[in-house]
C-alpha cells in the first residue's frame, strides 16, 4: 500500500523556494493558488518525499492509495461526490446557522443545519460515467445525482436514501438533478479513530469536534456489528475537522458495486472502512 500526500504550502514559509526547487529537480508538477500559495502531491514510495515533508511548515494531508484487491475485500466504505457543480446561490436558505463566534474576518459559526434545498444557479452536465457531484463549496459528502443515478438507486433497491429536490431562484425543482440525504445516523460509538485527535468542544452547545493531529483520509474506521442490518446508506452522529469531511456518508458494499463496478462512476471517492 503506497500513501500518497497532499501538500499545500504558502510562499511565505521558510522554506518555500527550497522546497519549489526540488519539485522542479524531480519534475514534480505544482499548482499555484492565488498568488499566496502552491500544492503538490508526494506519493511514499519517491526518494525525496521524507525530505521534503521535513521542510514542510504546513500539515500535509495523508491518503492511503488502495488496491483494486483491497478495495474489494472490504464490506463498507465512505462515499464522496468529487466533482463541485452545484453552486448554492444562497446558503442562508438553504441552512440554519448555530453557535456563532468572532473570527479574523468577522462572525462565523460552529454549525450548519440544512433546512432547505440548494438553490442552484447552474446545473450539472451530466455525461456516461458522471452521474454524481457535490457543492462548490468543497462539501465532497454533500452528494447529489441525475436521474438515471436516481432510477438505479431505486431498482436495486438500495436503502437508507431520499431524494431532495434542488431548486431555482422561484423555487421550481431543477430537472434532471436531485440531493441524497440519509435519513440514518451511525452514533460515535460505532466508529475508531485511528490516530491521535483533540476533541474540541463547542463551548455554546457542548457539541464535540474532533481533529486529527496527522490529518488524512482514513482517520476512521466503522464497527461493522454495530451497522443495522439491511440499510445501505448511512450519515454520521460526529462532525471531524482538518483532513476530515464533515461528517461522512457511509455505504454498503451493494452501493460501491453499483457506482464503481457497474455505473463505471469516474468522479466518485470510496474509501474502505470496515
Ligand atoms: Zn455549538
């Protein structure tokens, strides 16, 4: 198993230009962002990748690369949407915001609830083998579909989903476009952390988030005894920060063979779990 990381790192560290000078050496491609920032991704098994994660001033953030061997032998798994093609034209619609705090750039808030649907200003394109996405703001978990998505989800008689319109400005359903939501939620105790974390209570609700000290993808894992038989689809009780989504779709094996063996979905993310 190889481990892939991904790296971003302002130009104003201290070892940014040492750093951009071995990417270039070793014809490591790196993407600029925003003029204040650059990233790049280091895989294990590359001589140089200790050596530069050492110059790192940034957390890098891990991802274990699986096998196509790995991927199968496993009963559950994370589900993401990976391509960001819902654009929410007003998330004060769309969610409730609780537990407010003063930030560097201005009032934020610890949580969001949705209490709406999207209000989209633009829709999906959706082609052979692209039947998934998730919102412009990065949310890979918000998962939304088309409706041949929608058809075979329902004819295999997949559990544990609904559907959620998504809607326009006059609040008329969009065609051809749908939300999935999980009306199931795995509790805390159903899942192992791997690796160190802080648990961060909110000091308004006492709700608890955790972080990961080495954030990554597979910070999780799920105890499978402890998923009620007979539903395929879950979300999760427990919100995770920093190389975390928040909180995780969790999915049966029976969805991973329809979107990744079937539907042959290329902008789809499973991880294995359990
Ligand atoms: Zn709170």
């Amino acid at each position: 198993m190889k481990t892939k990381y991904r790296c971003l790192e302002p130009y104003k560290s201290a070892n940014s230009s040492k750093i951009i000078k071995i990417l270039e050496e070793e014809k490591i491609k790196y993407t600029d962002i925003m003029g204040n920032a650059f990233v790049f991704y280091l895989y294990s098994d590359h001589e140089r990748t200790k050596e530069i994660l050492g110059y790192l001033q940034e957390k890098y953030y891990m991802e274990a690369l699986f096998s196509k061997e790995e991927m199968e032998a496993t009963n559950w798994y994370t589900f993401e949407a990976t391509r960001h093609d819902i654009e929410s034209s007003d998330d004060h619609f769309t969610y409730q915001y609780s537990c407010p705090y003063e930030s560097e750039i201005g009032i934020r808030y610890r949580h969001e609830k949705q209490v709406n649907p999207y209000l989209s200003k633009r829709t999906p394109k959706w082609k052979n083998n692209y039947n998934f996405c998730s919102v412009n703001t990065g949310d890979y978990n918000k998962i939304f579909c088309s409706d041949i998505a929608k058809m075979m989800i329902e004819n295999r008689g997949i559990t544990g989903v609904e559907f959620m319109p998504v809607v326009n400005r006059k609040n008329i359903p969009t065609e051809n476009v749908s939300q999935l939501r999980f009306p199931n939620i795995l509790p805390r105790e159903a899942f192992v952390f791997i690796g160190e974390y802080t648990e961060i209570v909110c000091p308004t609700c006492g709700k608890i988030n955790y972080e990961f000290v080495q954030p990554g993808y597979d910070n999780i894992r799920v105890k499978t005894e402890l998923i009620p038989n007979g539903i395929d689809m879950f979300s999760a009780e427990m919100s995770t920060s920093r190389g975390w989504i928040v909180p995780p779709v969790i999915v049966s094996k029976k969805v991973y063979n329809l979107v990744v063996n079937e539907m042959k979905e290329k902008h789809v993310r499973f991880r294995p779990i359990g």
